[in-house]
C-alpha cells in the first residue's frame, strides 16, 4: 500500500512554500501539489509542516486517497500510475487538447495531408459544439448523431469527418485508459451507437480527348501579372495530363535529386505510408512537357525541382491556385461553372483514355497512375520496369495531341441494326471465320476469303450441320471479320432460315 506525507519542496520568491502531498510506493516517491500555501510560521525548524488549517485539510486528503486506493490491487502499479489515478479522480478531459495533440503527431509523422483532413474534422465538431473545448463526456451518442445529421448534405465529409474523430477518440481510450489497472479515465464510448454514412460516389471527372484538345489550345486569357493564375493551372494541368495523372502534391514537392537521366523518381504522397514499396514509380518525361519544365524550374542552389514553393507556402495553397487557374481557363472558353475542371479532372481523364481508347487493362492503367492494383506484398520487393508505364503514357499523349481521334466515350453509338449493316459490308479481300454451333457444340469452322455477304458464308457452313439436327430446330452462326475485328451473332431454323 502507499503512504503519503504533507510536506513541502521549494521555496517561492514571494517566501511562501507550496504544499504537497508525497506518495511513496514501491520505494519510489511522487508528488501531488495541493492548493495550500505556508510561510516559515506555519513549518517547524527541521521544514515540516505545522499549520493546523493545512494540516487538517491534508489529512482529509490524505483519507480520501486511501479510500480510492483500497479499491484498487495496486501492487503492480509504479508510483506515477498511482500519482495518475488519485489526480484523475472524476475530472473529465478535454477531448479537443487531445485532439490536437493527436494532430501534431500525425505531422511530426510526415502525415500533413491527412493531419488536415483531421484537424477539418475537429474544427467542424467544435463549431457544432460552440465550443473550442469539447470535452469527452461530450461526446455522447446522441450528439455525435445530431453532429453527423448537419453533414448529411456534403458528399464525402459525412464519412470522413466522423470517422477521423472516432480514429482519435479510439487513440485516446488506448492512451488514457488502463484497463488492466481499472484507471478509466474515459468514460464515455458512443460509437456502439453511431452509425457513419457512407460518402457519395465521386463523380466521374473525365473529360474527352476532343475537350482537352479545345482546353489546351485556348488562349491564355489577359491578365495584368507577369505569372497569371490561368496560366499556372494551364501548365500545371499538362504535367498531370503528360505524366501519368501525377498528383498535384506531388509536383510541388519534386526535389531536384528525384529527376534525372529524363526520368523522374518519387514516391506518391498519399498512399506512401500505407504501402510496402512506399508507392514509388518512376516516370520519364516527354519531350512536349520540357518546355514546361524548363519554364518553372527553380534556380540552382534551390533543392526542390520546380520554383512553385516560391509563390505557394504549402502544397494546399498550389493545389487551390492550381484549380483556381485551370477554371479561370475553363471559364474564358465558355464552361459553366457546374462543368469547369480541376486538378483531378485531368487524372482521370488519362485513366481513362488509357482504358478506353488506348486498349489499356485495369491493371495497366492502375500501375501507370502508381496504385497498388492488388499486389502490395510483390511491389515491396522487387526491381519494378516501369517503362510499359511510359509506354502507355506515350500512347495517351499521341492520341490527345497528335490525332484528331474522336472519344468512344463521345462518338455515334450505332444501333443494333446498323452494327449488322455495317458488318455485313464486307469484300472478297477480307479475311472471314465462320463457326456454327447446335446446343452449345460446334459443328464446324473455317477461315476464308471470297465472300461478299453474310448469307454465302452461313451457306457455307450450313454443310457442316447434321442431318440428324431436328427440323425447325434453332442453330447459331458465330461470324467474324478477322481483318476488322468485328463479330455477329446469327440464328436460323431449320428448315426455314437453311
């Protein structure tokens, strides 16, 4: 069990001396400051303390300690836990402070940009609140509720405003609370009965090959600075465009080390804490980004890459003046403000003509913009060739600046009926696989030239049918334009079609 002492330590400048109580456990001493002050009167000649009122008032103090620790099996504690305990007593804590807190850590972790989405959070439920001192005891169920209803009409903050306060709330239990012991300092827990929506589906932000032509070819609107806005989100939207859809985060932050051999080498700013091979990816530069590159690098001396960090104090400034130009742009070509673009316009856009126009697969598009694409655990330890990623970048940017191709996503979409026309328009020069099939089976196949329609080739392959195939039984005719890549589908009766 603890013992406990009035005494006192040092001496102020005024001459008066603060009370403490000393806690002494396992051989080890702590101290609990009282609210008490004595001068030399109120100690005796070998310092201890005698004043009556003082006396008393810690000998009740003392009382109620032993009281809280008998309570307790405190035989494991040390005598910090057992100083912790006794301070504790009922005394609620402020769940903002540690908010903060939790905050710095998150910085001090290289965490900056999840640390905002945070500290966002917290702000919010402080304004909810009316407070800057949110205590734990506030957080019942029915006010994070009520908190999370006054989110319900944001796309993504009402999933994860709240999930950012819990993931802070679960740190503190953790911190604070030491269930082995008993010491529950906090006492609420309201999310057995919260339930966080889910956040909207994001819209999908891609724009045609024919929109970015018109955007990246329109002038730059006037302006009286040296380095307008407009022009800034022009250049800026090229280098996510011509690059992969790199983040924006991440062109503020390339430092001169990371490019080189024509080749830029970073790690991916969002996704490098949570990956093995710290999300990194090397991309080589095309020639039509140089003059770009060459129009902002910073001068020698400086370690970053480009001279953005000049005019934008953080890479959430630059992302915001980034987009701030890119619909200035959008504005002076006659987008309403519903369809202007943004920053992450332009990444979806290569993803996008990659898959669709370029041929490229999920996973050759996921490893090209630097997602995990399913194989985290074999990203972390192998030698990566990137080059199909530079490949497949080439390929998005040929067909952008260097074509007049029209977007599947945007051209005529034929009817059924004038994709058969259209597939029935075939020569003698093309080269035409038939197969026919009863029930599933096949019955025949060739590969040929010479036709000039559908029907000789289906005559063709009808020798190929049985006679013990029943009559007005329905037989499929599978034709294939090898030279064009087109195939149909044909059904014909027994008997009636052949």
């Amino acid at each position: 069990m603890a013992t406990f002492k009035t005494c006192i330590r040092k001496q102020r400048k005024d001459g008066f001396y603060p009370i403490y109580i000393m806690v002494v456990h396992q051989t080890k001493a702590a101290y609990i400051r009282t609210d008490k002050l004595v001068d030399n009167k109120g100690l005796t000649k070998s310092k201890e303390v005698k004043d009556p009122f003082v006396l008393n008032y810690c000998t009740g103090l003392i009382s109620e300690y032993v009281e809280r620790l008998n309570r307790k099996d405190i035989r494991n504690w040390s005598v910090n836990e057992v100083r912790d305990f006794l301070l504790s007593g009922d005394e609620d804590i402020s769940f903002s402070d540690y908010a903060r807190k939790h905050n710095d850590r998150m910085i001090d972790a290289g965490q900056e940009r999840n640390a905002r989405n945070y500290e966002l959070a917290y702000q919010h439920l402080e304004r909810f609140a009316g407070t800057k001192n949110v205590m734990f005891s506030h957080l019942t169920s029915t006010f994070v509720n009520n908190w999370i209803e006054t989110l319900n009409t944001t796309h993504r903050a009402k999933e994860m405003y709240p999930i950012c306060i819990r993931q802070i709330f679960k740190s503190a239990q953790v911190e604070l609370n030491d269930y082995d012991n008993g010491i529950i300092r906090i006492k609420t827990n309201p999310w057995a009965k919260v339930k966080i929506p889910t956040a909207d589906k994001a819209e999908k932000l891609a724009i045609t090959p024919e929109a970015c032509r018109t955007f990246f070819s329109a002038p730059i609107p006037e302006s009286k600075l040296k380095s307008p806005i407009s022009e800034l989100g022009r250049d800026v939207a090229m280098m996510i465009l011509c690059l992969a859809g790199i983040n924006t985060v991440d062109i503020y932050n390339l430092q001169k080390k990371n490019y080189y051999d024509g080749i830029i080498h970073y790690k991916r700013a969002k996704t490098t804490k949570f990956r093995a091979d710290d999300a990194y990816i090397e991309m080589r530069v095309p020639p039509i980004l140089l003059p770009i590159f060459n129009k902002y690098l910073a001068e020698e001396e400086d370690n970053f890459l480009f001279n953005f960090h000049k005019r934008h104090t953080t890479t959430d400034s630059f992302g915001a003046n980034v987009n701030a130009g890119i619909k200035r742009l959008c504005e002076s070509i006659g987008i309403q403000k519903e369809e202007q673009y943004c920053g992450y316009t332009f990444r979806h856009t290569w993803g996008t003509i990659a898959q669709n126009d370029c041929k490229a697969t999920i996973s050759e598009v996921a490893f090209a913009m630097n997602h995990s694409a399913g194989h985290r655990v074999t990203r972390g330890y192998i030698k990566i060739d990137f080059s199909p990623a530079w490949e497949l970048n080439e390929k998005v940017i040929d067909l952008v600046f260097f074509t007049e191709k029209i977007s599947k996503r945007e051209g005529h979409h034929e009817t059924e009926t004038e994709r058969e026309k259209a597939f029935e328009r075939f020569s003698k020069k093309y080269m035409i696989k038939g197969s026919v099939f009863y029930k599933g089976k096949l019955l025949g196949e060739f590969e040929d030239i010479g036709f000039n329609n559908v029907d000789e080739v289906i005559a063709k392959l009808v020798s190929f049918v049985p006679d013990d195939v029943p009559e007005r039984a329905m037989v499929q005719f599978r034709i294939e334009n090898v030279d064009k890549s087109q195939t149909a589908i044909y059904e014909r009766m027994k008997g009636k079609g052949f």
